[in-house]
C-alpha cells in the first residue's frame, strides 16, 4: 500500500518496497528515530495476531488483583476480542468493564457488534485518524457517538494530544455536535500509563 508522507508528530511513514530475505524492505518517506516498544499501523491489513498477548494476560491478571473497574482491550478488531477479554475477567472473578478501543479499519467495520459486546467504547482518534483518511475521521467519529448515545452505551472520545493534525480536524468538526459521555484527557492517559508501567 502506498501512502503519503505523515504531518503527525513523532511518526515515521514507510511504503512497502518488497520482501528480502523473511524481512520487510521499505521506503522511508518521513525521518525520525524509531524507538522500542513501538506499534506499527498498517491501514487496511488484516493482521493475524491474537487479541490477548501473554504480557496483555499479566496485566489483566495484575488488573483484576488491584481491583480495576475497567480493562480497555487496545485494537480490538471483533466482538470474538472483546469476549475473549470478557472470558479472562470472569475467569478470575473480576467484575471489571471491557472497554473496546475503536483504533482500526476492522473495528470500524464491524462498530454494532463492537458497541454490543464492549461496556464501553473508546475512540482513539490517533490510531484511528492513521488508519482511516483524516477528512473521513470526523465522520466515523460522529456516527460512533450517535450509535452509542441511542444504545445508552458509554463512550469515550480520546484526546490524547489535539495539536497532532489528525486528531485536531476530528476535534474541531465535532467541538459542537458530539455528546460523548466522556472526555479522555491527556493527563489521565499518562496517569494510567504510569500505574500500567509499574
């Protein structure tokens, strides 16, 4: 798939130049420094990884013995992800709410049955505004908001940094229109963050 170069801050743009070797040769459009422990979008793609890693099990597990109200399952791309979640904390006895992290093309598109298994709905807009053009993200993020609001399910919208291009359109086509139940503030992620980190 190729791409444009990305405007958004602290990202790299690479183009797919072919296969060498059982490594993915690519075409850097945009400069910078990748670090680890770093994702890789890679819009339209449908990846065969699991929805729950062993470390994402841990922190689960860890979750459920201090006693969180609610875990978020990061690119949730199915409601088969979010039960699978569902099944871990009731296994352990938790009570805690699935919150299902719209983040991706996939999630998008199955968005009903996404609202329908999760206990509340996330919005990353950062992730989704990578995945999705930027003129459709306050489309998408509208009509998620809607669905959710005339279901009376929660959501959230993420606004994690509004100066990145990106999330700024959304967050300037939806200032007025949206209701979401819930606002997401760059303080709480990086306070959550730092408690998943310990």
């Amino acid at each position: 798939m190729r791409v444009a170069p990305s405007s958004e801050r602290n990202s790299i743009t690479v183009n797919y130049d072919g296969l060498m070797d059982n490594r993915i040769r690519t075409v850097v459009l945009t400069a910078g420094t990748l670090g680890s422990r770093r994702h890789i979008n890679l819009p339209g793609v449908h990846v065969n990884l699991p929805a729950l890693t062993e470390k994402d099990l841990a922190d689960v597990a860890l979750g459920v013995e201090l006693g969180v109200d609610s875990v978020a399952l990061s690119f949730a791309r199915k409601k088969e992800d979010l039960e699978e979640l569902r099944q871990v904390l009731q296994k352990s006895g938790s009570t805690a709410q699935v919150v299902a992290k719209i983040e991706s093309q996939s999630a998008v598109r199955e968005i009903d049955d996404m609202i329908a298994a999760a206990d509340v709905i996330l919005i990353a807009r950062g992730d989704l505004g990578i995945e999705c053009p930027m003129e459709e993200l306050p489309i998408i993020q509208r009509r998620i908001v809607k669905r959710c609001l005339r279901l009376g399910k929660p959501v959230v919208v993420g606004r994690s940094d509004d100066r990145a291009p990106r999330r700024m359109t959304a967050t300037m086509a939806n200032q007025i229109h949206d209701s979401s139940t819930r606002c997401f503030k760059s303080l709480f992620a990086r306070a959550f963050s730092r408690l998943r980190s310990l």
